[in-house]
C-alpha cells in the first residue's frame, strides 16, 4: 500500500517556468488537498478537493491552479514560477474529515 | 473562520522530563482537532484526534493530548520525554462541517540528556 506518492521529491526551476507537481493516492480517498509549508508559517492550504471534478480555493491559492478528474489523482500547476513560491509542498488525502489526513513525503522545490 | 495558535515555537525538555506542547484554537462549530508529528525531511504523521467523543484521547508513541472546550485548548502531552520524540509538532482544527484542515505554525521539541 503506497499511500500518497508525490513526484518528484527536488525540483529546481527559473522564474517564468510552469511545472507540474504530481500527486497520486491509491486509498480510494474522497478528499484530497494541496499545502505548502514555510519556515514559521506552519502548513498553508492551497487547493482542496472533495471529489472527483470537485476543487475549491484554499488560503494561498494565487499562482496555483488544480483539477480533479479521478479520484486517485491531483495535481498541481504553477503557471508562471515566481522565487516567492520556493517552498515545501505537501499533499494530502482523508477518507472522511474525522479520520484526518494522510500525507505524502513532499516536494521542495527552489524557484531562482 | 477557523484558527489555531501553538504557543512557544521551541520547547526543550530534559529526556525523562514531562512534554507539554499547547494548542489554542478557534473555531465558529464545533471542531475535530488533530496533532500531527514531523521528523526532518519527512511527511506529517498524525499522532492522535479528537472527534467528539472522549475528551482525552490517547495517541502514538505515548502522546496524549485533553480537549477542554471552556479553554478552547488541546494541549499534547507525554509524562516522559524521549530522545526520539525530537521533531516538529503541528496542531490542527477541523471544523464541523467542512473538510479543510487548518495548521497552527508548529513546536519545534528539543530533547536533551
């Protein structure tokens, strides 16, 4: 059992490149999120969705786009990388909001 | 709105010595709270939650951790520090009815000889 698998682990882009960050959970979860984490600023939601074609804003959602067309799958998408976006990224799945989230090991990823 | 505040970005406990880690939270219904542990390069692995069930609940690796509704806390608590207990400590709430999870800034938990 996988559980969350993010790819790839390191990522190094310059300003102005879009990138996908790959997200895939094999638990059949309903709830999937995306959130990045700073030094001193905890864990920040960026996108969240709650099923299948189903995604909404979290609290940092500038610079990010989602989309949800399986339930196994959801990825994220920086449009146009910006050094402000050089951070940890973390996504997560829940079968049901009272069993909390399952995380994956992360992306860290450098914007220069 | 939801939100939580983790008082002390660092704590340093004697190996032995009692863990207390606190959590203040605020939440417009009734929230699901959660701790989640954090060890160097890696993911966050829940340590235990309250759902509205029993106010004391008992997590991994020792942990526990009381909801106490007049105070708004849910502080985490272990009677015996170990060094492997060193890590990076999150609180988060969830509120009743929805299924985003809010993270407090975290503890970093020292543990010393």
């Amino acid at each position: 059992n996988a559980g969350v698998t993010q790819t790839p682990k390191f990522q190094v882009l310059k300003t102005g490149q879009s990138m996908t960050l790959q997200c895939a959970q094999d638990m059949n979860h309903e709830y999937m999120s995306w959130y990045r984490q700073d030094p001193g600023m905890g864990l920040r939601l960026i996108h969240y969705s709650v099923g299948a074609g189903i995604t909404d804003q979290g609290e940092v959602p500038n610079g990010y786009n989602v989309s949800r067309s399986t339930t196994e799958d959801f990825p994220l998408r920086l449009l146009s990388a910006a050094p402000s976006q050089t951070s940890v990224y973390f996504c997560a799945s829940s079968s049901d909001r009272a069993h909390g989230y399952t995380f994956g090991s992360g992306t860290r990823l450098t914007v220069v | 709105a939801q939100s939580v505040t983790q008082l002390g970005s660092h704590v340093s406990v004697s190996e032995g010595a009692l863990v207390l880690l606190r959590c203040n939270y605020s939440s417009s219904v009734p929230p699901y709270l959660f701790w989640y542990v954090q060890y160097p390069n890696q993911g966050l692995q829940l340590l235990l939650k309250y759902t509205s069930a029993a106010t004391l609940v008992k997590g991994i690796n020792g942990f526990e951790a009381e909801f106490k509704k007049s105070e708004t806390s849910f502080h985490l608590t272990k009677p015996s520090a170990h060094m492997s207990d060193a890590a990076e400590y999150f609180c988060a709430v969830s509120p009743g009815t929805a299924s985003k999870l809010t993270f407090g800034t975290g503890t970093r938990l020292q543990v010393t000889l």
